[in-house]
C-alpha cells in the first residue's frame, strides 16, 4: 500500500522523460491501450448496475488524474499518521 502511490508519480516522471527525449509515440500506446481496458471495465460495471452509459466517458480519467488524486490523498495520509 505504501510502494504504489510513488510508483504512480515515478510513472509520470517517466513520461515526461521520454516526452523530452522525442519517445512520446511507445507512451501514447500504452495510455490508449490502459484507457481501453479501463473503458472495458467500466462498460462491465455500468452493464452489472443498471447504470447509465454516459458514466463510461468519465473512465480514461481514471488513467490519467484520478487515481493520481487518490495516490496524492494517500502519500499525504502516511506522512501525517506514520
């Protein structure tokens, strides 16, 4: 529980890296294939609610900023209780 929020920011760290090194295109299919995934999952959940399907276009922000948030909220919890 400790090791994945920093991963995620190690992450980001890494994308703008290869972003200035001129290797965007092997970040930009990664970000499309685990937004695809997520999109999937989302279908999936919405389909087993009875949920309506314009919930499914908020599921790429779960690639890239929600679950930073929740990282963000995380890291900011173990410095304060630890």
């Amino acid at each position: 529980m400790v090791f994945l929020p920093f991963a995620g920011y190690a992450v980001w760290a890494s994308v703008i890296l290869a972003f200035f090194a001129g290797k965007i295109l092997p970040v930009a299919y990664s970000f499309i294939l685990f937004s695809i995934l997520q999109i999937l999952l989302a279908i999936i959940a919405v389909n087993l609610d009875d949920e309506d399907f314009h919930l499914i276009i908020f599921a790429p922000f779960f690639v890239a900023g929600y679950k930073h948030l929740v990282d963000l909220f995380i890291i900011k919890a173990f410095l304060i209780f630890s």
